[in-house]
C-alpha cells in the first residue's frame, strides 16, 4: 500500500473539515481509498492526515495540482507538509 502523511496548520478544524469533506469526490476520482485524522495533544488545529492511495503518483499529481492549492485558501490551511510513504508491513496486536 501507498500512503501520505500530511501535517495540516489550518485556522479551524471544524471550517478546514467542511472544505475537506466538500472535496470527497475529487479525492476518491484521483485515488485516495481511505484517510484517519489526528490532532496534537495540545493544539486542536494542528491535524496530522494519513491517507491511503492507489499509487504515490496519483497523490503526488493530486498534493500538487493548481485545483489544490485553491482548495486548500479557501479551507484555511497553512503550508501543509506531505510524506508519502511505501508500507513494507502491517500488523494489529
């Protein structure tokens, strides 16, 4: 599996999520299959995203396109960081 950890900075969370789940049909057309949140213990409105994909192309091609960027203004989400990761294991205990 594919994956890509994201370190979102957003002004709300709960106005960020709007424009998140507003884009639902855009991420699943470009491969994302399934995504989880976080936030920080002590800051509500630093949101680590890990996001599963069909491949890493399709989500870089997706991190990186114009239609984004737009996306992400309009959430008020600040310069996010993306790491896009290869599993090499799963396990559950």
């Amino acid at each position: 599996m594919q994956h890509v950890l994201i370190i979102h900075e957003v002004e709300s969370y709960p106005a960020w999520k709007v424009v998140f789940d507003q884009a639902a049909d855009i991420r699943k057309r470009t491969g994302e299959i399934s995504f989880q949140f976080l936030r920080y213990d002590n800051d509500a409105n630093n949101i680590v995203h890990f996001s599963e994909w069909s491949s890493l192309d399709n989500a870089r091609r997706f991190f990186e396109s114009p239609e984004l960027v737009e996306i992400r203004k309009k959430a008020g989400e600040k310069a996010p960081g993306f790491i896009y990761l290869h599993e090499i294991e799963h396990g559950v205990l």
